[in-house]
C-alpha cells in the first residue's frame, strides 16, 4: 500500500513541475548523446524571449534540462545572449527574472540581488550566479552546460 502512495505523489509531483516547463525550447532526444542531452534550444523570435532582441533585454526560463532553478538570460550585445542560473548563490533559493531596473532579486527575502552580468548587486549573496555557454545563430539560442 505505501509503495501505491509513493508511486501516486511522485507521479503528481512530476506533472506539477511539468507546468513550469517554458513551451519555447527543445529538449533533446534521448537517443542523442550526451553533449546533446545538455543543450537547450530557443527561439528568441517567439513569445515570451522576444525582449532578447534588443540589447539589454531579458527573459528567463523555469526549471529545465540545463539548470533545475531556470535560467536568467541576458542580451549583452548584438551577437552575445548571456544566461545565468536563477539559484541564489546565498540560500539556494530561486532568484527572480530581471525587474526594469535591471535587478534579478532573490525570492527569499534576505535582500540579495544580482545585475544584468550576474554579480551581486545587494548582499548577502558573495559570488556571482552560475553562468553558461551560449551562442546565437539569428534567432536561435543555444545554452550548453
């Protein structure tokens, strides 16, 4: 009976993260190998990363293949997109998508926030957020681990 109880909360839990999966990216075919299998591809010409077109726009993804707090991107210039995990490097608690001024804060309280090049901007945090390979073919992202 206790192993039916498991099987039904894990499988809830799983649609549960399933809702908070950006519809704009490809996940890998598990018959690729494994560089493949850590990549995500986006498409910056689609709603909701069109901001990623001008330079200093942002957008952010939720959990995915390559990071399980989601992504902060960044567009540093007109060829360069720039992604940074969206974990706190504090507490480990999810940082949120860029506000107008350029912050990403984290959603703990504590005061911590990070700016467009993922430094810390306001403590307690002490390093700068993860950051990951990118490159930009047009309006196609790639993000590597």
């Amino acid at each position: 009976m206790a192993c039916a109880c498991f099987a039904f909360s894990s499988v809830s839990m799983l649609q549960s993260c399933e809702d908070n999966i950006d519809e704009n990216y490809n996940f890998p075919n598990d018959n690729e190998d494994d560089s493949e299998q850590n990549q995500l591809i986006i498409d910056i010409s689609q709603s909701p990363h069109t901001n990623l077109n001008n330079i200093n726009g942002t957008s952010y993804l939720g959990s995915n293949v390559i990071d399980s707090q989601g992504l902060l991107l960044v567009k540093s210039s007109g060829t360069k997109i720039k992604a940074y995990s969206r974990r706190c490097t504090h507490s480990s608690y999810i940082v949120n998508a860029y506000n107008n001024q350029g912050f990403a804060v984290c959603s703990s309280g504590h005061g911590g926030s990070f700016n467009l090049n993922g430094n810390v901007a306001a403590g307690p945090p002490s390093s700068s957020l993860r950051s990951y390979a990118t490159s930009l073919d047009g309006n196609i992202l790639t993000i590597s681990k």
